[in-house]
C-alpha cells in the first residue's frame, strides 16, 4: 500500500527566509511518481512539479527546488528567500506505476505561514 | 486554455437531501478523477474516469455516492440521503491519462449538511 508522510503540520517563518518542506513516501513498486502541489486560502490546488522514481536530479526553478532521495524515501522542498505569496498549504502527493489505478495519495499538508 | 471548473462552489443543505455536483475538465483531457478533502486532510481518492468509463472506485465511496461521465465529457457526482459525514470540500481534477501525468485540479465543491 502506498503512503505519503508529511510530519510537519504547520510551518512559519519571516519573509525571506529559507524553508524546507519535508516528505517521506511508502511504496512497494519499483517505478512510481511524486508530486508537489500548492492549495493557496482560495483553495485550488495547484501543480508544482512531478518527479519519476529512476531519476534523481535535484530540481530548481526559481526559488524552489526539490531533493528527491531514494535511500531515505524522501522528496524534500526547499523555498528559498521566501515571500507571503508563498503562504498556503502545501501537499506531497504519489501515484504508482499501475495504469488501471492512477490515484494519487496525498500527504496531510503542511500549512506555511510567511511573516511579513 | 480554461482550466477545470466545477459548480456550484458552494452548496448548503439538510441531511437526507440529495445533492448533485459537475465537474467540467480541461477539453483534451481523458481521464477525469474526483476527491475528497475534509478539514486538516489532504484529499482522498474517490474515483476515476477515462473517458466515459468508471476504471475504479474507492471503499470511501459508499452507495450513496454514485458518478457518472455519460459522453467522456462532463461528470457529475450525485450524493443520496446525505449525512453529515458527507460534508466536505469535493474536488475534481482532469489529466491526459496515466500515473505519470500531472493531475489538474478544480476549484472543489464545499457541501455543508445542516
């Protein structure tokens, strides 16, 4: 069975400062796929970035990146310099390499709050 | 290029009644999925489309809860003699199809059962 783990509930920091999202994932297939996304106070969730299992670069775009490692199980997001539009709560979701059963299995957020 | 759009945003109504949702997805998108997310909790896998076809249904999803997509277009999701366990943001999300594929989320439902 397939499982996100995201310990951090609630996260607060001042504007400008560096933050790190954890998420620790369970899954017994081989090939599967990772994904952040963003649900702002309006509520829509929004698409960040997906990773595939076989490819572990690190990511960057802009001011986020992600550290994918297999080893530990992790996909860590780090925001850097952080601004208040970054705000929102922020999921770690996977999906298995089955393709009569696409769901996705979300984490249970992690809420981060930019102190201006 | 709109996005996926679901209606109504909100919905009130009293235990017992049955309610009914849409869920419109982004046009070039086969596969259709709705989910659930209550408070404090990320959203919960309901069940799924690729076009006109229901390929999997959650344990979530009691008899109460029925979903159709009649012409691989549209979907609505029907809730009968709604409880207040039922109340909760429900959230539609389309993609082309497969894990691989990023899924594209609606605005979401919220149903609040008086």
């Amino acid at each position: 069975a397939q499982k996100v783990t995201q310990a951090q509930t609630e996260i607060s920091v001042v504007e400008k400062e560096d933050v790190t999202l954890d998420c620790v994932y369970e899954t017994r297939d081989t090939t599967y796929y990772l994904f952040w996304y963003k649900q702002p106070p309006s509520g829509e969730l929004v698409f960040l970035i997906r990773r595939n299992s076989f490819d572990e670069q690190n990511e960057i775009s802009g001011r986020y990146s992600w550290n994918f490692q297999k080893s530990t199980s992790s996909f860590n997001f780090t925001i850097t310099a952080s601004q208040v539009v970054d705000s929102a709560v922020y999921f770690c979701a996977l999906s298995e390499e089955d393709f009569g059963n696409e769901k996705l299995t979300f984490g249970t957020g992690t809420r981060l709050t930019i102190i201006p | 290029d709109t996005g996926v759009s679901q209606n109504p945003r909100h919905k009130i109504t009293k235990r017992g009644q049955n309610v009914t949702f849409r869920c419109d997805p982004i046009s070039e998108h086969n596969r259709l999925y709705w989910y659930r997310q209550t408070l404090g909790q990320g959203p919960e896998f309901l069940t799924y489309f690729q076009n006109e076809a229901q390929l999997e249904k959650s344990r979530l999803l009691s008899d109460r809860f029925s979903a159709e997509r009649p012409k691989g277009s549209f979907s609505t999701l029907e809730i009968q003699r709604t409880e207040q366990g039922d109340s909760a943001m429900y959230l539609c999300a389309s993609s082309l199809g497969g894990p691989n594929q990023p899924q594209h989320f609606g605005d979401g439902t919220r149903l609040s059962i008086l």
